[in-house]
C-alpha cells in the first residue's frame, strides 16, 4: 500500500508540475470548513467534515493537494466514525466542465481499513461529442454495511452527443462491484433540449435501470432483483455576475422487480462563486430526492454541502 501511495503521490505532482510549466508562481490555499450532512426516511444520519490545503493553487478548478475528512453515522442507538486522507489534483475548465479530478483516499473506519477514490476525466472527441470516464470506490453507507465493512468498486464511461443546436442525448453504462460478492450493471440515459436558451433552462427525459446479480444479500443495502425509473425534470444553468446557478427538478415513475408504478421525484440546487485565483471561493448545493428503499418505495433523503477555499 506504501507503494502504491507512494507511486500515486509522484503522479499528481508530475501532472500538475507539466501542467503549470507556464505559471511562474503557483498559489496556496486552504479549504475550511467543507461540510456535508443527510438524512433520510430511514432515519439514517451522515455528517462529513472536511479540512484541504492546496500547496499548488491556481483556481477553485486546478490544484494539487492533501485532504481530511471526518465522517459520522447515526441511526437510533448505533453510530459510527471514520478517518479518511486523501491525495488530490484537479484541473477542470471552468468554462465548459472538461479536465480531470484524479484522488486517492486511504479510509478507516471500525477497524476495516480501505483505499478509496472518487475520479474521472472528461474531453472533447469531436466539436459535438463529448466523453467521460469514471470510477469510484467506497463503503456502502447504511448502518450493516458499514458494520461489517462493505464497500463497493464502480467503473463508468458516459457519451454526451449534440445532435442539433439545442438537443443533446446523454449514455452512461457501468457496472458496480459490490464486495459481498454483488454486482450492479447500470444503464442511465438523458435527452436534454434548450427550452429557453438566454435562460439556460432546459426540459430534459431521464432514464436509469439496474439489476442486482445477487440478490440473496442480507439487508446490507437497497438491492432488487431490477429497478427501473424514468422522469420528467427541468433543469437551470445560469450565471449572473460571474455566479453560477444550477438548478434540476423532475418528477417521474420507478418500477422494482416489475411490479407496479410508483412516484420518484428529484429537486436540486447549487450555487457557486467566481473561479477567481485571488478571492475566496464558495460552492454550496442542496437536495432532496424520493425513490425506493428498504421500507418500500417512499423512502426519500435530503442533503446540504458547502465547501469556502481561501487562497494566499
């Protein structure tokens, strides 16, 4: 594992090293507090408490550096906490989503430790297509998964495609690895079309579907035999005054293990800062989401995150 971190650490310095060749003088930073709390239906509880500092700073999109973060979990009378440190080197533009966010985490918790990371990158194949790669590796963050150390490996590619001025279709396929000896083929597709493009809203057709190759598993997570769900959103993309609004509501249906139709609903809203070198960053989102769970198919969770980088 030392060589391993040890190799990964030479790598986001070598990367962000070649990729500031022509910056004569690289800034610093730290980001504190970032902060993420849940809860859901389940009454399950997750508060996260992050602390960064960024030796190698050009903006809230491109920097290189060491993180921190304290995790507890609650649910009635168990509660659990975690340590996690991670190695990070980002560098994205800004002004259309595309670059890298590369990170490895070494993550321990009820004496189960794991190498954890949250990556992908993303480019331009041609002047309309656009592609990403992903994966991502992690517990399972309900109360028996994290008992007992289950976590999970997920590898991801997405195609975005505009297919006329104002319409783009969306793939994403991948496949979950669970460590309990589950997996989850996952398929998810968007059409999106610029309804009102001075405003950045558009009206968008969501799909996902899953299937569990194991369902025998006991009650370590939400797991069916197949899950289906579309919906109906609108999004906002907005920016005033060099601010950024994002915004998505959707409603929609969802089918598990087919059977019949029930109601999913989706509402999120973020707001971000000016990517400026010198001012103090803020990024901030909330949400709130209604699908299925383990008590059927009302469970439902809500979210709030916030992250203030100060540079010097």
């Amino acid at each position: 594992m030392i060589r391993l971190l040890g190799g990964f650490i030479l790598l986001l310095l070598t990367t962000q090293v070649g990729a500031q060749d022509a910056t004569l003088k690289p800034k610093h930073a730290i980001s504190i507090p970032e902060v993420y709390v849940s809860s859901d239906s389940e009454g399950f509880l997750t508060h996260k408490y992050k602390a960064s500092i960024y030796p190698l700073y050009q903006n809230a999109e491109n920097y290189t550096g060491l993180q921190y973060q304290h995790n507890y979990f609650s649910q009635s009378n168990w509660n659990s906490t975690a340590e996690q440190y991670t190695l990070v080197t980002k560098k994205i533009n800004p002004r259309n989503g595309l670059g890298y966010n590369l990170n490895l985490g070494y993550n321990l918790e009820g004496g189960y430790k794991l190498l954890t990371t949250d990556s992908n990158y993303s480019t331009m194949l041609t002047d309309t297509t656009r592609a990403e790669i992903m994966v991502f590796r992690d517990r399972v963050e309900t109360q028996n998964s994290l008992t007992n150390g289950i976590y999970y490996t997920m590898g991801g590619a997405s195609i975005e495609q505009q297919v006329m001025e104002r319409l783009s279709i969306v793939l994403f396929g991948g496949n979950l690895y669970f460590s309990d000896t589950n997996t989850r083929p996952t398929l998810r597709a968007r059409i999106i079309y610029d309804l009102i493009p001075d405003y950045g809203i558009t009206a968008q057709l969501r799909y996902r579907q899953y299937r569990d190759t194991n369902t025998n598993v006991a009650n370590n997570y939400f797991n069916p035999d197949s899950y289906n769900e579309s919906m109906l959103a609108l999004g906002m993309r907005q920016r005033i005054q060099g601010w950024m609004i994002n915004g998505t509501a959707g409603v929609g249906q969802q089918s598990i293990d087919q059977g019949p139709s029930t109601t999913t609903q989706l509402y999120e809203l973020a707001l971000t800062s000016p990517v400026n070198a010198n001012d103090v960053f803020l990024r901030t989102k909330a949400g709130y989401g209604k699908s299925a769970g383990f008590l059927g198919p009302n469970y439902f969770y809500r979210y709030f995150m916030a992250e203030l980088i100060f540079p010097f």
